[in-house]
C-alpha cells in the first residue's frame, strides 16, 4: 500500500509535525512492525487521527499516561497485527517525573516546569503532560529514556532550585477523569469569557486572568480577545480545568442567549 501523502498533509495546520506521523505509518507499513510517535499536542493527534481514519490498513490507539492527558504518544499498526492493542496501556513507553521545589512564595505554572526541562535538553517530544502539586512542585510524564537522563539532575525556575526523579507511572498522583456534565446557561453575548465564565464556574475576573496568562484556549489555540464570540462546537480548554464544548445556543424572549454546554 502507498499511503496518499498529498491528501493527508493537504491543509495540515502543523505540516512538520503531520509530516512526522506519516513517516511513523510509511514505517510501519514497510517493517510491520507497530511504532509509537512521540508525545504530541493534541490539535496534531485529533488531525492525524481524523486524516487516518479511513485508512484500514492501519490502526490508531493514543495514550499519554492518563485518561484526560492532553499530550499523547500514538501508537501504529497493521490491522493485521491489531491484537497489540490489548492492554496497551500497561505497555506504552512512557514514564513517570517527580519535580521537587519550595514554592511556597512563588507561583509557578506547567508552562514554567516545561520551559526549564526543555532548557535541561529535554526535547518537546519526549514531555508529556505536566501538572503542578500545590506549592511542592509538579509532577510530569514523559518517555523512560527522558526519566533516566533527567534521574537525580537539578535545575531552576526563577529563584528556586528544583530536583528531578524518574519513577514509574504508577507512582504518580494522577489527574482525575472528570465526569462529563451538561450545563444550560443564560448569556447577555456569546463573548469567549462569558461563556468560559460559565463553563468552568469561575467570576470573569478569574478567566480574563487565565486568557492574559495563556492558561485557556479555544479549540487548542490561545485566544487573544475575551470579546471574540464562539460558535457551535467550539472547545475551549482551561489548564488543570478540563473541557467545555458548546453543543447548542438559541436566542430567548428577553434576546439573550440559551447555551447548552457540555463539561469534561
């Protein structure tokens, strides 16, 4: 089989890293032997899965360490050889970060851990999600071979030493997969921060802060107005809050909005 590279990289909003996911499945097809990617975002898995779905040669199964993680390794496949896909979650190449520091008159973000671990050399794809533990530090996921090299190392964020352990997966406090919850809101506008407002259960105050600090975003990208308004079907993301997609709006009586909104 050769795979129709043209229609699969056509459009692509992230070429070099779609560019990347069909040299995995060109490799798998020639080998047969199943491969998985490196930690990925998640606007590239949700693409290449979409572009890939309608070839059956090839199976898909995305996995970062947890339900909900939003940076995930892909694992591809023959359809032949699709038995792999059982218990795959027990045998996916990833492990566990420990990131130690004193915190207590600073307040870093997982965007600062991943900045200094990149700095450390640690390349973007072999990070996956990183989630901060009260004043203490964080914890992260990453590739075994990542664990190993940053095993024991010392690093920096601002003022504040930082210590490393590599550990097993399982020794992780994981995030917890939220239970999907319908919410019906009454809205003057259908403004990005109204309806983020809503969604999460925070004052807009707190969201304009979280848009300022980059820490939400719709459908994966940062948002850069908190007037711009959503449509149906739009996602937005908040960091450690979860999900809110807009399943439907109408207007009332009084011309304000009904939005029904889906939480995960």
């Amino acid at each position: 089989m050769n795979l129709p590279k043209k229609e699969l990289l056509k459009g692509c909003k992230d070429l070099k890293g779609m560019e990347g996911i069909v040299a995995q499945a060109e490799k798998v097809l020639n080998t047969w032997q199943p491969i998985w990617s490196e930690f990925i975002p998640a606007p590239l898995r949700e693409e290449a899965l979409r572009k890939f779905s309608t070839l059956c040669e090839l199976n898909w199964h995305a996995y970062g360490g947890h339900p909900a993680a939003e940076r995930q390794r892909l694992l591809c496949s023959r359809e032949e050889n699709k038995t792999i896909f059982q218990e795959v979650e027990k045998q996916a190449p990833i492990a566990g970060l420990l990131i130690k520091g004193n915190f207590l008159f600073d307040n870093p973000t997982s965007k600062d851990f991943r900045a200094s671990l990149e700095n450390m050399g640690c390349p973007p794809g072999e990070l996956g999600d990183i989630w901060v533990i009260g004043d203490r530090g964080a914890q992260a996921i990453c590739t075994p071979e990542a664990g190993v090299m940053l095993h024991q190392k010392i690093g920096m964020i601002r003022d504040v030493q930082i210590s490393f352990e590599g550990v097993e997966l399982e020794q992780l406090s994981l995030p917890s997969k939220r239970l999907s919850k319908k919410l019906t809101t009454i809205e003057a506008s259908l403004r990005v921060d109204s309806i983020a407002s809503a969604g999460f259960g925070l004052s807009r105050g707190k969201i304009v802060n979280q848009i300022k600090a980059g820490s939400l975003r719709l459908n994966w990208n940062p948002i850069k107005q908190p007037s711009q308004n959503v449509e149906i079907g739009d996602r937005l993301q908040l960091d450690g809050r979860g999900t809110v997609e807009v399943l439907c709006f109408e207007t009332t009586k009084r011309q304000r909005w009904r939005v029904e909104l889906l939480r995960n």
